[in-house]
C-alpha cells in the first residue's frame, strides 16, 4: 500500500470517527433536556467532555488532512492520537449513558441514532473499498465480496437485535451496546483484511 493510499484511508477513518462524535454530540443534546435533574449534571459534565474531544477530534482530523502527503509515520502518529482521544470519546459516552440509565427511550434513542451513523459511515467506507478494489484488480473481487457480505450479515444482525429490544428494560439496552461494540469490531476486522488483501496485490 503507497504513503498516499495509506494517508487517505486514515483521513477516511478520521472522518468516520468525527461523524460518529457528531451524531453523539447531537443527540445526547437533545436528549439531555428529557433527564431529571439529578441525572442532567452528570449528563451535561459527559457532554462537556464529548465536546473537548469533539475540537480535539477536529483538530487531529484537520491537521490529518493538512498533511495527507505527508510520510506513513506522521500519519501513524496522528491516528494514534486520535486512538487515544476516541477512549476519552467512548468513556463520556458510557457516563453519558449511565446517567440517563434510568430512561430507557432517551438511552434507546441516542445508541439507535449511534449505531445508524455508524451504518451510513461503514457503508460509505465500504464503498469507497469497494471503487478501490475493483480498480485495482479483478482478483481481489472474491475475497472482498466475501468480507462485505460477513459484515453486511452481522450489521443485519445487529439491527435486528434493536428492533426487538425497542421496548425493552437497561438489560437488554446493556446487550444492544455490547453489540454496537462487537458489530464495530468486526468492522474494523474486516477492514483490516480487505486492506491486507489489497496490500498483497499492490
């Protein structure tokens, strides 16, 4: 894979990671409104960090695209930072969550509105692969039709676990986040293997 493939890839994935902080940012906005007093402070100090890491995002992410020619190693040192920030990111969210645990629609509403922008963004990434592939080489075609279709099947599977559990209690909202987490892993699993595949034919 060449600097500036590698360089472009980690803008993409910059960019993911910022919309996904901005879906979050605006929902758990409106959603605060709906809390109880007690619940709203922890909520709103859980915002103000989302909002740090949301400049600090914009920031890394503005600077990454500044520099997209730059050598692999900037770039790597830039996605680390970005690593680092997105724990911050998800350690608020889950403060966010814990505050609101106790209503279960503000709780359903922001992880649904999560994990439909996280959809259209692993939907966009794998279009873009998708362009890439087939210019590359007609090889690669099969191995990645077969990685598209495992995370197709296991982001179908996740959005069926949210509409059967639309009406349900924390426990079954703690399963629906631990899904969004697993369906997010294997997203970036199978990312990681179709570059990999990719790499090998360059």
């Amino acid at each position: 894979m060449t600097e500036q493939s590698y360089a472009h890839e980690s803008v993409a994935w910059a960019k993911q990671r910022l919309d996904d902080l901005d879906t979050i940012i605006s929902e758990v906005e409106k959603s605060s409104a709906n809390l109880k007093e007690s619940a709203r402070k922890e909520a709103d100090r859980a915002l103000a960090r989302l909002q740090e890491s949301q400049v600090n995002l914009r920031r890394f992410y503005d600077g990454l695209r500044t520099e997209a020619d730059a050598v692999k190693r900037s770039t790597q040192e830039v996605q680390s930072a970005i690593e680092a920030e997105w724990v911050n990111v998800e350690s608020a969210f889950q403060s966010f969550l814990s505050a609101a645990g106790d209503q279960a629609d503000t709780v359903r509403d922001v992880v649904a509105a999560r994990a439909q922008a996280q959809r259209r963004s692993w939907e966009a990434s794998l279009t873009a692969l998708r362009k890439q592939a087939t210019e590359i080489v007609d090889k690669a075609r099969g191995e990645f039709d077969a990685a598209i279709k495992r995370l197709s099947d296991e982001t179908e599977k996740f959005q069926s676990r949210i509409g059967e559990v639309k009406d349900a209690g924390d426990q079954s909202w703690n399963a629906v986040k631990s899904g969004l987490a697993e369906a997010r892993a294997v997203h970036d699993r199978t990312i990681q293997k179709i570059k990999e595949a990719l790499s090998k034919l360059l």
